[in-house]
C-alpha cells in the first residue's frame, strides 16, 4: 500500500462564530460587545493553557471589530519595547475610548512582566479561557466529523480522544486525514481504519 501524504488541509479563519465555547459563553459575550464598540470595559484580557482557545478568540475578535482594537498575544513574551508600547496603548485606550485585548499563560497578577504593565492588565476585564470538558469534545468532534459527511461511532471519538492532541486545530486535522483515508480506501471511517491511520501517522 503506498504511504499517504499528510498534506492536512489548513483551519478555518478564526472568528467568533466558529469558536466553541463550552464554559465560556460570558466570556464570548464580552468579546461580541468589544468587537461591536459597546463593551461595559475597554481593556479585556484573556488566560489559559495552551490549546484553550486564547490566540482563536483574540483573532476573531480583531476580525469583529468595527473600532479602534490594540491586540497583544502572549504578553508574557514580549520584550521591554513591546510591554512599554502597551503599557501606553492600554493608556490611550482608556483616555481616547480605544480598546485592548490581550492574553496570556497566568493571570495579571502572575503574569512575569513590567510592574507598570502588570497593573494596567489587572485595570479590566480578567477572564480564564476555560478548556472544553471531555463531554464538549466528544460533541465537538462528532458534529465536525459529520460536517464533513463522517459518521463516527461513539467508541472512535473516545478512542481519537485517548489518542492524540486534544486542541481543536488537531482534532479538525485529524479528521481531515482520517477523511482522506477512507477515501483513498474507500472504506468507512470505523475504529479498524482509525488504527492503521494512527498507525501510519507513527511511521
């Protein structure tokens, strides 16, 4: 049998509509309300582990925005120019009726930045972007996979669950493969051909 090229297709755009929110449909009404220039804060910063969905929300939300919207990732990471620049962005913001969304790995109080910053951050909005449960997830791959014209049984979405990345980017990536799988073998996606496909992932 020859080896099938990965060659994953690449996500969806990001935005608000296509993110699952499980335990975090207040948090996407206040995305929903900056974005549409009526947020009862202008700074809004999000935290969470990785895979959480942060970098997914911060850009559909610059996608939504029909105003003036600073968007920092990953402050945790930025140099010393970059944390001045938003310490002032975060200043504008609130004396010019700008908005800034920013995320992080740790809450304000925790996050390894500039003093200054850190308490700029901690002016607003703070939410945790909480994971999908593994309820959520089961949901969310079966309907995914049945978008794309898949039937999964139960027992291949708690086996793809047990099995690889749990994030949503790679849980659509592998259904993507597993769609290519079965149409180059023409066989239906079930538990036997999930294996191999894993399998061959391995390789």
């Amino acid at each position: 049998m020859r080896q099938l090229a990965l060659g994953i297709s690449p996500p969806p755009e990001p935005t608000l509509d296509n993110f699952v929110p499980g335990a975090n449909t207040e948090l996407l009404a206040r995305l929903r309300e900056l974005a549409g220039g009526r947020p009862a804060e202008s700074i809004v910063y999000l935290w969470g582990e990785a895979g959480s969905g942060r970098s997914h929300l911060l850009a559909g939300t610059a996608r939504a925005a029909n105003r003036p919207l600073t968007v920092a990732d990953d402050v945790d990471r930025l140099d010393d120019a970059a944390q001045v620049m938003l310490f002032n962005r975060i200043n504008e913001a609130r004396e010019s009726g700008g908005a800034v969304l920013a995320a992080g790995n740790a809450p304000p109080a925790q996050l390894a930045v500039r003093e200054d910053l850190r308490s700029r951050l901690g002016w607003g909005l703070a939410y945790q972007v909480k994971p999908l449960t593994d309820a959520e997830r089961a949901v969310f791959l079966s309907m995914e996979a049945a978008r794309r014209g898949i039937r999964l049984a139960d027992d291949v979405v708690w086996y793809l669950l047990a099995r690889v990345r749990r994030d949503l980017s790679s849980l659509g990536a592998i259904l993507d493969f597993l769609d290519r799988v079965s149409l180059e073998q023409q066989r239906r996606v079930t538990l036997p051909l999930v294996r191999e496909a894993l399998k061959r992932l391995g390789e």
